[in-house]
C-alpha cells in the first residue's frame, strides 16, 4: 500500500505518495473507527510535509478504497524514524 499525503482533500496526488513509509497499516473494530499507523523515515522525501491536520489517503481493506486519516499524532525521531 502506498498512501498520499495530502493538505485537506483529495485532489490529484496531493503533496505526493509516501512511497518511503516503512509500515503504514490499517486497523478497525467491527462497526467502529478505523486508524492508520506509520512509521516514516526523516530522510522520506516528503517528510517536511508531514504535519498534525493534513491528511493521509490510503486503503483500508479490501472494500474501502482512498479513505481518509487525519495526522493528530507525530512521535519525535528515534533512530531516524517517526511514527505517525
């Protein structure tokens, strides 16, 4: 899965695909929430863009294509990597 990083809606690409993402995985409770976990390098090309609001556009099954996240979370670096 490669998700998009995109300011508020979804129009073309966005800022840009997290190709880089080293783990981004999708988890939902029966007729709940869904939520997105990442783990992103510093050195990601579009890492600079990676801030609280903006929103991550990726599949979270086989069903619901493009669903949206909203970054409420970053961790600080640890070892280069951020979990978002």
């Amino acid at each position: 899965m490669k998700p998009i990083l995109s300011a508020t809606t979804l129009t073309g690409n966005g800022y840009g695909r997290l190709a880089d993402a080293i783990e981004c995985v999708v988890s939902h409770e029966i007729n709940g929430e869904y939520e997105l976990k990442m783990t992103y390098p510093i050195t990601g090309t579009i890492f600079d863009k990676l801030s609280n609001e903006c929103v991550i556009w990726a599949d979270s099954d086989n069903f619901t294509k493009m669903q949206g996240f909203r970054i409420y979370r970053i961790t600080r670096p640890l070892n280069g990597i951020v979990t978002v």
